[in-house]
C-alpha cells in the first residue's frame, strides 16, 4: 500500500487506503480483514484502523462479523443496477440545469479533461485505473456543479464515489470520444441534445459493465 500525504488525520489515511486497496484489487470481495493484520499492514494504530472500518461498513464495501473482524461485500448484478438507475435520473436532471447555467470557464475545464484523458490514449500505455475514474469523476461533477443545485451535485459526488468498484471493471476508463456528445450539446446550449447525451453516455457504460457479471 502506498504511503498517503501528510496533514490527514491518521483515520482518513487508513481509509483511503484500505479502500483503494480493495478498489484495485489487491484485496478482494470475501476476504476476512481483522484490524490488527491491517494494523500493521499500514503502519497505524488500532483505533484510527478501527474508525475506517467503521465508516468502510457504512459505505457498504465491508461488512463487520462478530467476534472474528469484516469482509468485504462483493458488488451485485443488483447493485449495479440501482445505482446506474438513480444516476441516470440525477445526472439528467443536472446537465438540464447546466445547460442554461454552465460558464464558459466550466466549458474550458470541461474540456481540459477531455483533452487529458485524449492525451493518455495517445500515449497508448497501460494506465493506472484510478487516473481514468478521476478524470470520469471530474467531469461529471463539474457538469452537476454546474447545475446550480448544490444538494442535487453532492448527491451526484456520492454515487460516483459509490460506483467506484464498479467502473473500475469498465474496460473502457479511458476513452477520449465517450464525453464528446456531452460536451458538444453543452457548448450548443440544447438541452434535449444534452439530456439525450447523458442518458446514452451512463446507458452505455451500464451495458460494458453488465458484461463484466
């Protein structure tokens, strides 16, 4: 596990970790954790391991079992398909919004991303997974920033986090083309074309990752 930047409290070092650990791979869904094992694993203390487990199980990522220590949940068919159903509801409302609403410095950032991620193609080398779902992050949360709906945009943040592991089973992370539309509808100011984007964007990433079940 790698070492995380100081001036975090030593708790959201240990969560961070323990759960880009499981995000990656490196632990997998049915594993046994106890917080001694990753106690010493990650060079920290009992009590702030303890309170990142603590909040891994409300995430839903872990799951405590009595008296021997947690397991990590596996991602259903289910689940996936819930929360791409809420996205779905959430992410179109949000670009409806934007499209009135958006600046042209959040046009520019938006397509700063898409820039990075045709730049990351180009270089045509495996990538980390992480680098794609922060730049997918991003550039759905700026769109749903941009909605002027503070409430509805942290809803927005927290299923994307939510859906961490399940787009890191998407084989295509990077892929310059696949925010294209978005971007062109919202440089046009339609929101039919933009909703319309959206909604095939998320549908489409759903089916990749339905194949992966």
């Amino acid at each position: 596990m790698s070492i995380m930047p100081p001036g975090e409290t030593k708790k959201n070092q240990a969560y961070k970790l323990i759960r880009q650990s499981i995000i990656t791979g490196e632990l997998n869904p049915g594993d046994i954790l106890t917080i001694a094992d990753l106690s010493e694993r990650l060079n920290l203390g009992i009590t702030p391991v303890r309170e990142a487990l603590i909040v891994l199980e409300s995430d839903g990522i872990v799951r405590s079992l009595a008296r021997t220590g947690y397991v990590i949940t596996t991602v259903s068919l289910q689940d996936v398909i819930e929360t791409f159903f809420l996205r779905t509801l959430m992410e179109v409302e949000a670009i409806d919004l934007a499209v009135e609403r958006i600046s042209l410095m959040d046009l520019a950032a938006l397509e700063e991303n898409r820039s990075r991620e045709q730049q990351i193609a180009l270089e045509n080398k495996i990538q980390p997974r992480n680098i794609g779902y922060e730049l997918k992050r991003e550039f759905h949360l700026l769109i749903a920033r941009a909605s002027g709906n503070q409430r509805l945009a942290r809803l927005v943040e927290h299923y994307m986090d939510e859906m961490e592991r399940m787009l890191a089973r998407d084989p295509y992370i990077i892929d310059p083309q696949q925010h294209v539309d978005i971007l062109v509808a919202l440089k046009q100011r339609d929101k039919v074309l933009a909703r319309e984007a959206m909604r095939k964007h998320i549908e489409n990433t759903k089916a990749r990752i339905y194949d992966r079940f």
